[in-house]
C-alpha cells in the first residue's frame, strides 16, 4: 500500500497543519527496523509528516501526524504535561475483573529492553476497590518510571471482557504491561499471548483530544471506530458496536 492508498482508505480528519488515521494493526507509525512504516510512505510520496504521538504496531486506532512544526510542538508538549485526553479500547482475558479500576503501577526496562513493571510480580497488591499497586518497599532498585491507568468494564462475554481504558500516563507499552502483569492480557497481544489463535492484538486507539490554537474552535475532539476484526473475540456482546461505545462513552465521561 502506498501513501495516498492509506491516507485515503483510513482519513479521519486532516487540515493544514494535521492529519488523523485510523491506523490498521500491523502498520507501523515510525522508527521500526525492519518495517515500511507511515512516515517513510509520505517521504517516498514526497509528504514530510512529523508523528504527534506513537502507537505500537499492533494496535490499531488513531494516530495523529502532523505537516507543521509548530502545531507539531503544541501538540507533543500536551502529551509530554500528560494533558491530551486519551482513551483506548481493549479486549482481555478473563472478565473478573470490576467494573471500573485503577492499575498504579511503576514501569522500568528490563533485559533486552523489555517494559515490565518495576516490582516483583507477587509483590503487586488489589486493593479490593480496583487499584493495583506495590509497596514502595518492593520496588526494584533502578529507574523508575510512575505510570498510572483508569478502566471501566463495557461488556463480559464467553471468557472476555472489553474494557474502555484511559492512560493518565503515556509510557512506552503502557497499557499492554499494565493488563498482562495484573493477570488480564490484552488477546492477540504478542508480547504476552504467545497461542498463536487470534491474528492480531486487540488494542485499539480509540479518541484523543487536544488543544489546537489554529482552529476554530481551537481544539482537535477525534475519535477511530474499531474495525470489524477487533471485535471479534467479543462477538456475542458486540453484536451492536455502536451500543457498546456509546457505553463506554458514558462509562469513561464519569472518569
């Protein structure tokens, strides 16, 4: 696929400063080694485009690009104050889980540049009321990075759950790290299901809202719907989509 085929067939919104995609899992934004990614398309189509944020390439959803520079550092100076407005989708392994929580948890990097969480795995405790946290005595010695994540429980189905998840903080592999180290991985998720039964992760980028001077009104509200694929593993709660996010609308609004 070149360029202007993926500009085309995933637009949500572009002006002159951004443009917004509704990335397909298994395209890379940027930086991979051994992957054609977005902004190396654009460059071949003669397109600079500076990436706002990143998202894996196994997560699908949206990912916000920009053509100006200066809207480039208004936007990434949110993110960096951790003032965007994010919210994913997720579907996960076993649905004990409650209807809303709290994963508090600190990142570091581990052996061959892995996320994990910096405490050992028996020393992260449930509080009962949905929040996961170590003790400050149990975290490892090395560099610690505060990562915090809110979700609310949208639907249960066959061994499931789909959960609408807010990221305050926007460390690398966030969410996938939060979800597998509390027991709950992401299905599909290569870094922790390694079945092989679903093709690909179900995570998905699903709003960001940011400030942006240039418009008017001056802000960006974008929202990706999922692609058919991603719900597939909830296919019995998700035989209306549209249901489903209006309630995690409603559920993520009181967050």
């Amino acid at each position: 696929m070149n360029w202007p085929q993926l500009r085309d067939r995933y637009l949500i919104a572009a002006d002159d400063a951004v443009i917004a995609l509704n990335k397909p899992a298994g395209i890379s934004v940027t930086g991979e080694r051994h992957d054609t990614d977005i902004v190396e398309l654009a460059e071949a189509a003669g397109q600079t485009l500076y990436p706002v944020h990143r998202i894996d390439k196994v997560t699908s959803g949206l990912v916000l690009l920009a053509f100006d520079l200066a809207a480039h550092g208004e936007l990434t100076r949110q993110f960096n104050k951790q003032t965007a407005r994010k919210a994913y989708l997720a579907v996960v392994d076993d649905p004990e889980l409650p209807d809303r929580g709290v994963i508090d948890l600190p990142l570091s990097v581990g052996r061959k540049n892995r996320v994990r969480i910096a405490a050992p795995r028996e020393a992260i405790h449930e509080s009962g009321s949905g929040r996961w946290y170590v003790d400050e005595d149990d975290l490892l010695d090395t560099k610690r990075y505060p990562s915090v994540t809110h979700f609310a429980t949208v639907a249960r189905a066959e061994g499931r759950a789909l959960l609408a998840l807010r990221p305050i903080t926007g460390r690398r592999h966030q969410i996938r790290v939060h979800l597998a180290w509390i027991g709950h991985p992401i299905v599909g998720d290569p870094l922790f299901d390694r079945s092989g039964a679903q093709p690909r992760a179900h995570l998905h980028s699903w709003r960001l809202g940011l400030s942006a001077s240039w418009r008017t009104p001056p802000e960006l509200d974008l929202e990706a719907t999922p692609e058919p694929d991603f719900w597939e593993p909830v296919a019995v709660a998700a035989s209306d989509p549209v249901e489903l996010l209006d309630r995690a609308t409603a559920l993520l609004g009181d967050d």
